[in-house]
C-alpha cells in the first residue's frame, strides 16, 4: 500500500518544478522519456501514476526502468479520469494498482513491474526497423522543405559578442547535468560563452556558471534562471508566433525573437556559428533515433542541416563524463606520502637541533613504556 499527497500536471517537466520528496506525481506521458525520468528520480516522488502507456513497446524508451532501477512504483495506464478527480495536495491511497481517495476509488491501473518493461523493450527492438525508416523518410522530406531556411537563416541583433572566444551550449539532454560538470575545467579555463537551452539554464546556475544568453520556448526553464540577467533569446515559429514571449512579458522582462524552423538547440548552435565563435562544445545535445523519438519529433532535419552547416567547428561533447573516471590508486598514495617524508628525513638528518629533539622523544617513549 502507497499513501501520500499527489502533484498533478500532464507536462512532466512542469510537474518536477514543484513536486516535493515522498509526493506521488499524477502525469500522462506516453513512452516516457530517460530525461523525465532521470527528473522524478532527482525529486524523490515516493510512486508515479501514469494516465497513459508509460511504455507501448513502439521504441526502446529509457524512462520506466531508469524509475524502477531507483525503486519508484509506476501506476501504469490508470483509467478514471485522474485529471478531473484530483488537485494538488490530495491524499490518496494506492493498493495494488487501485487508487483510492477519502475512501472511495477513483481509479485503476496497471503495477509496472521490471519483467513488463523487459518484454515492452524486446517488442520495441522489432518495432524500431520500421520507427526508423519512418524516421528516415521524415527527415529527408522535411530536410527539402527547409535546406534554405536554415541554410540562409536571417540571425538577429544580439548584445552578447563572440569576437575570438568559444561557446559552450547547453541542452537539457541525456546526462547533461554530469557532462557539464565533467567540462568544468574547460569553461573555467576558456571562458566561452554560455548560451543554455532553456532548461539548460538551471545547470549550469547549478554548478555556479550564470549562462551569457539563455535561449528557446521559455518552458523549462525557472524563474531564477529568467531573473539572473541573462540576455533572452524566444524561438519563435518562421511566421513569427512566438508562445514563449507571453511569459517573458508577464515577468516584465526583455528579449528577442528569433523566428527559425527546428528546435531550440539548433538555432542556439547556428547563433553561434553565425555569430563567428571561435569554436563551439555542445552537452546534452540529441542525436540520435531514440532521442528525437523521446522528444516526440518524427525525424531530425534540422539538426542535420545544421550540423552539415557548422562542419567541424562543432566539439559535442555529450557522453564526456562516461569517457573516463579518476580514480585515486593506493600507489599514488604511497609516492604522495613518500614525496613528504623524504625531505622532512633529509632536513631532520642534516639539522642537529632537529635530530636532537627526536632522540629525546624516542628516549622518553622508552622511559614510559618500560614500566
């Protein structure tokens, strides 16, 4: 049996801002994806009820058994109309996938156990042939109709200068908290312009890097990360709509548009290209089949278009932190030690006042062990 408080919103990434540890979070997220998992484990929710298919066997999604793995019970394909029954802060109880709340059921679904996902993820390994060669078609067909809006993109006015430094993006893809962590000594060292893909921003906030330009749809990312003077930069659509900018307008802030086709993260890297970067790292980028797939788009145009554009002035740096951990060996310890106990011997034998000193502490050592 689960008891606890629900958050309920059916934007993950909405729901992780404000969950808080041991809440139960009430969402629906089809084939939820590794970076919203790898979230809710960070929030610690004590259990996940899922209104839909956490995983449908279409694609190998990383999400179910990143929660399982940490131990979090997922509530699986919960019918009842959840989002209508419940609000933020309701008690509930759930026993053997039946929720109940103030006594009453409200709902059902389905315990994902480990051995499900295992046999959803063997179905998805047969499913993903035909995933990617609808992945293919979409990407070559949608790459026709925009080559010459990415290749000939209008670029906007900005305040920040690129004049002989790097720039470092920064997504909020697989693993790019650890990335940016693994690439600290590079910014500190370089100092490259920071420019965080919405989300992104609070990463880097994180570990104590305020980003030069935060970029995007405006929906991930915080409050702070939008109040730290960053210069704001919303993705709008190629005909100039631009949902992002009502809640840059609400917060009394300023930004520019920047109307283009494809994600944030490929205009984040075109500005920097455009904008005459000496070099340009990328973490957390995605690139991928399984990535474009968990972040819902049916192929990757742009991405390509962009990255055939940017060529070889592009570093990505995503996966840096799994290349290689350090690791302290007892031999190290042991010429370590060596090297500080060599020169105090030496001084110790070539001072008289010091050798002394250390007779008589031997001397009176034996005095009091003696008795």
């Amino acid at each position: 049996m689960i008891k606890g408080k629900v958050v309920i919103d059916k934007r993950t990434k909405d729901l992780v801002k404000r969950i808080k540890p041991d809440e139960i979070a009430v969402i629906n997220h089809r084939d939820l994806d590794r970076v919203a998992g790898q979230s809710l484990v960070e929030s610690k929710v004590k259990a996940i009820i899922n209104t839909t298919r956490t995983i449908s066997g279409r694609y190998p999604n990383r999400g179910p058994k990143i929660l399982t793995e940490a131990g979090i019970p997922i509530i699986d394909n919960c019918q009842g109309d959840l989002f209508d029954k419940l609000k933020d802060g309701d008690e509930i109880i759930i026993e053997k996938g039946l929720i109940y709340k103030n006594n009453r059921l409200i709902g059902q679904g389905f315990p994902l156990k480990s051995k499900d996902i295992e046999d959803k993820m063997r179905e998805a390994q047969t499913n993903i042939k035909y995933e990617l060669n609808k992945f293919i078609e979409n990407t070559l067909n949608y790459a026709r109709q925009e080559k010459d809006l990415i290749l000939n993109l209008s670029v906007p006015e900005i305040e920040t200068t690129f004049d002989n430094r790097h720039a470092l993006v920064v997504v909020r893809g697989a693993d790019y908290k650890e990335d940016l962590q693994a690439v600290e000594a590079y910014i500190r060292e370089m100092k490259p312009v920071i420019i965080a893909v919405d989300g992104g921003a609070d990463a880097c906030l994180e570990r104590g890097f305020k980003p030069d330009i935060i970029i995007g749809d405006m929906d991930s990312v915080s409050d702070r990360a939008l109040n730290s003077g960053s210069e704001l930069i919303v993705h709008a659509y190629p005909d100039g709509r631009a949902p992002g900018l009502d809640r840059i307008n609400k917060m009394g802030l300023d930004a520019t548009l920047f109307p283009a086709p494809g994600t944030s993260e490929d205009i984040a890297l075109l500005l920097a290209y455009e904008k005459k970067a000496d070099l340009i790292a990328a973490v957390g980028t995605h690139s991928n089949l399984i990535d474009f797939l968990e972040k819902g788009r049916p192929g990757m145009s742009s991405t390509l278009l962009v990255r055939l554009k940017i060529g070889d002035k592009l570093v990505d740096a995503r996966g840096v932190s799994r290349l290689y951990h350090s690791r302290l060996y007892y031999h190290y310890w042991l010429q370590v030690g060596l090297a500080i106990l060599i020169p105090l011997i030496s001084v110790t034998f070539l001072s008289p006042i010091l050798s002394q000193l250390i007779q008589l502490m031997a001397l009176k050592l034996r005095l009091i062990f003696s008795f």
